[in-house]
C-alpha cells in the first residue's frame, strides 16, 4: 500500500496470537538480501509495509509508494516499537538520512520478499495439515459471487469458513470491511493463520491481478484455483491484454495452486482455451478441469493431454424464476445438478465453477449433490452483486464496471417477452483505463433503451470530462437501441431520474458501484450507496402513486 494512504478499518487488525520470532539473518537470506545494520540475532515477530500499523516487534518493510518512499516514515516506525527494517537500496539511504537506530535488511526487490516473511513468521499455511482448504478464484468479472456461492457450498458440507475479498473479510463471524480487492501479503498471511487458529476448516479468496503484480499473494500456495474470464480491465496497470493474462496466468503455477478449474465460454473464448492450456501445461491436465459453457471444446489429441477439449460441459440450462436449473456433466458420465436464484446466465459460470471448485477440493461427490438439492446453497445473497432492490419497475444494483460485465448485466435484466424497458444508470471511474469509457457508452446504448450516464468514482479527475468520455462514445454507437442518452449530476439526481421515468414493467439498472458506500470526488470522500439511494427513489416514486390515485 502507499504510505501515504489513509489507514483503512482492515489494515493489520487481525494478527494470530503465535507468531513464529524470525532472526534478521534469516530475513536477509529469504529476502535474498543482505544484513546493512544491526545483530543478526535480532528477532521480529511480526510485518507491516504501513508505519501507522506496526507492533512493537515488528518488521517494518520499508517500500517505494506511488508518491512518496516508505523509508521517509522512518521515525514514526522506530516510535511504534519497529524491530528492524526491510528495504531497497534508495530506502537505506533514507533511513541513514534520518539517523534512525534500526536495523536494517538491504533487497534489490523487498516487496518480492514480503510475502515468504509473512509466511514463515505467522506460520499461516503448515505442513501439518491444519490449514484450512483454500480456494482462490481470479479473472475479470465474477470473483466476488464466485467466492460467496463456494463459501455457502463449503457451509452447506458442514464447513466452518472464511473470506478475503472485495467486499469483506471473515475469519469466523465478524466481518472487516474490505479496502482492497486482496489485502497487502502480511495481512493475508496473518488472515490465514488467524482463521487457523479460530478453526476455520475452508476459505475462499479473491485474486486481482494487482495482488499477483503486487505480490500480495507471494507465498501462499492454494489448493484449487479458479478462473471466470478474461475481458478488457485494467489496462491501465497492464498496458496490453497480453499482459493482463501474463499476470493472471502466474495464479496457475505449481508454486501457487495444487488444482485448477478454468472456464471456457465456448471455443471462440481465446482467453479461456489459452488459460485452460497453460494451466494443464504447467499442473498437468490430470489436475485440471476445464468447464465449456456452450458446446464442447474440439480435442487435439496430437497436441497431448493441454489440448485434450473440455472436462466438464454445462448443459439442461432451464429458467426458473429470474434464476436457472443447469446440470454438469463429465466426460466420464459424471453428473452434477444444481442451481442459482441469481439473475443472469454470468451467474450460472459462476455457480458452476463455484460447484466444481468445491468438487475438485475434495468434497464426496454424493454428500455435494445432497446439499445442493436440500439446501440450495448457490441463492445466497452476494451483496451489490445483481442485488435485487425492488420490482415494478424491476431494480437492481450491481458492481458491472468494464464493458463485458455491463453488457451482461444489462442483458440479465432484460424484461420478460419485450415488455418493458431497460433504463442504466452508471459512469467510469476517474484515473483508470480511459479507453474503456466510450466503449461502455457504446455498449449501454446497444443494451438499453435510456442510458443516463453519472459519476462512478472521479477520484482527483475532472468528474464532468469522464462523464462526457463516457456518453461521446454511448451518443456515437450506430444503429443503437437507446432512444434518449441522457448526463446527470450528482448520482443520486441521476438514481431518481431513473426511477421516475421507469413504468412497472421496466427494468433499472445501477451499475458501477455495487456494494461500495464512499464516492471519492476531487479528494473528498461523499457517503454514497446505490442501494439505499435505488430504495429510497423507489419508495418516494411509490408513495407518488398511491398520492395520485
């Protein structure tokens, strides 16, 4: 995290009670580093890469931010009772600068070194076996409700689990607030140790490519790791597609997972095949099951066992409710049926990678289909995620904000038999991918019928520019469905305009957002939940009937 960052509710608050003391000689040589200053017998019995969190005992890894090197925090950390420093070499300079006492570990890389620290001083994943069995799912869209259906899966077989993920995190019942889509590498250590320690028997994760860039995740190695899809996000970090499956690529590598379960939309899904073939390279395909969404994948059997086609085909997709009934079956006549109250066929990959993950992680096949029939584990609620607010008009919240998610998420609420509708309420947010915002305004007004474009996030970005980037690009879309494109102001105007010109049989989506409840505007942070704000339109447009009648 940068070191100038506020600190935020989840930053080191859980900790396990038996650390491990690690000596700085043995910091030097996992760091792959050398000892600049201080005893080598000197022990640490914890990490922190923020100042503000650390312990006495503590040590403190002293990186490079965005704006400003951690080392420049030198005496506050040496205040909080540091016990020695991690850092690079522009670090050292700065330490020696400030005259501090500490001593110091010198790495080309110290953030690299992080994660193995972490590891071996919480003792988070022991070779003993009572760790808890640990899922981690990666990809562009769907990890969060991904997570939430195997965590009610892994319940409903009787286990006592944990989260770490966008919208929380749970090392037994009480919930943190989540800052980050996966914590800094000591907190997740310390996550995983303190779930241990609470006995917690399974967890699953959220991976962002910024946490395999980042190298939040370095040192934890997973039992089965999933993946939804790959589409445009965050090229702004990345720069290339290419480079943004490279990074979710390294997930699927012995050092990081035991098994996998990788997607594949269908046989034109080029990112699918190329992640499904470089899993079963690297794992090997008998430690690999590939799921194809629609039809099965075509075998190269001279290609050898990574191109050997699909494991599993998903199929019998039957409508019930505004959710789905599927079935999915082996190429060996293996059988699983289940399904998902969520809207949306997204939601059916995702329940399904949610079944095959929880499968593939060792759960008897018969106790699985036993609980899915009589407990109906993949309904549960996934907070800001297709969270249905209302109906009459049908109004929904989600967290849709690149344009794949937000093509899906308005075409799951299309209304039944053309009706109705569909009205989306969304923006961009400032200081990301820039390229993305035309393309979502396209993709609104190919998929709705009124697209009014808002503010997401600006962050320190002009908010009215981002707004204009957003409906230039829905304005321009040839041959669109979007009869009106409109820009409102703040938000919650935008909410209301929404509800008040939606009839009963129309559908409102607000998209960008989901489950989050601060919006940064120009370094000012406004309370703000689209939830609240969708329910609070649709009550005020209610009681606007029942007054006219």
């Amino acid at each position: 995290m940068d070191a100038t960052a506020p600190p935020g509710p989840d930053a080191q608050t859980l900790r396990p009670t038996r650390p491990r003391p690690l000596r700085l000689d043995e910091v030097a040589r996992l760091a792959g580093g050398e000892l600049a200053t201080g005893a080598a017998a000197t022990e640490v019995t914890g990490i922190s890469l923020d100042s503000r969190g650390l312990r006495p005992g503590d040590l403190w890894a002293a990186l490079p931010g965005a704006r400003t090197h951690g080392a420049a925090f030198a005496a506050a950390a040496e205040r909080s009772g540091a016990a020695a420093v991690l850092t690079d070499p522009e670090g050292l300079r700065l330490l020696e600068r400030a005259g501090t006492g500490l001593p110091a570990v010198v790495a080309a890389e110290p953030r690299r070194a992080v994660g193995a620290l972490a590891a071996h001083v919480y003792d988070s994943q022991p070779a003993d076996g009572t760790a808890p069995l640990l899922l981690a799912v990666t990809g562009t869209n769907g990890k969060t409700t991904t997570t939430y259906f195997a965590n009610a899966l892994l319940r409903a077989l009787g286990h006592r689990t944990g989260l770490i993920g966008t919208i929380e995190i749970l090392a037994g019942d009480e919930p943190v607030p989540s800052r980050l889509t996966t914590p800094e590498a000591p907190h997740v250590h310390a996550l995983l140790a303190v779930m241990r320690e609470r006995g917690i028997t399974a967890a699953s994760m959220e991976v962002s490519s910024h946490a395999l860039e980042f190298s939040r995740v370095d040192g934890v190695r997973y039992d089965v790791a999933g993946f939804t899809n790959l589409t445009q996000d965050h090229l702004d970090l990345h720069g290339s597609m290419e480079e943004y499956f490279a990074v979710k690529a390294r997930l699927f590598t012995p050092a990081r997972t035991r098994r996998a379960v990788v997607v594949v939309q269908d046989e034109d899904d080029h990112w699918g095949l190329r992640m499904a073939e470089h899993a079963r390279a690297e794992l090997g395909a008998e430690h690999v099951d590939v799921l194809a969404l629609r039809g099965g994948l075509p075998a190269d059997d001279d290609a050898g066992p990574a191109r050997r086609g699909a494991d599993w085909t998903l199929g019998a997709l039957d409508r019930r409710g505004i959710g789905h009934a599927f079935e999915l079956r082996h190429r060996d006549g293996r059988l699983v049926r289940a399904a998902t109250g969520l809207p949306g066929d997204f939601n059916v990959a995702n329940a399904a990678l949610a079944v095959l993950m929880v499968l593939a992680g060792g759960a008897d096949p018969e106790r699985l289909q036993r609980a899915l029939d009589e407990l109906d584990p993949l309904t549960t609620d996934v907070p800001g995620r297709m969270q249905l607010i209302g109906t009459g008009p049908t109004a929904v919240v989600d967290f849709a904000h690149n344009p794949d998610a937000l093509r899906r998420a308005l075409t799951a609420v299309e209304p039944p038999d053309g009706r109705g509708r569909v009205i989306v309420v969304f923006g961009a947010t400032g200081e990301r991918d820039r390229s993305k915002r035309p393309v979502m305004g396209e993709v609104a007004a190919r998929h709705a019928d009124v697209v009014i474009v808002t503010d997401d996030d600006p962050h320190d970005e002009e908010p009215a520019g981002i707004r204009e980037e957003v409906a230039a690009g829905a304005r321009a879309a040839a041959g669109a469905r979007a009869a009106e494109v409109l820009v409102l102001a703040p938000r919650a105007v935008a909410i209301r305009a929404a509800v008040a010109m939606a009839g009963p049989e129309d559908s409102v989506l607000v998209a960008g957002r989901g489950h989050e409840t601060v919006q940064e505007i120009l370094g000012v942070d406004h309370p703000l939940d689209d939830r609240d704000e969708l329910r609070a339109a649709l009550a005020d447009a209610q009681q606007g009937r029942w007054e006219d009648r």
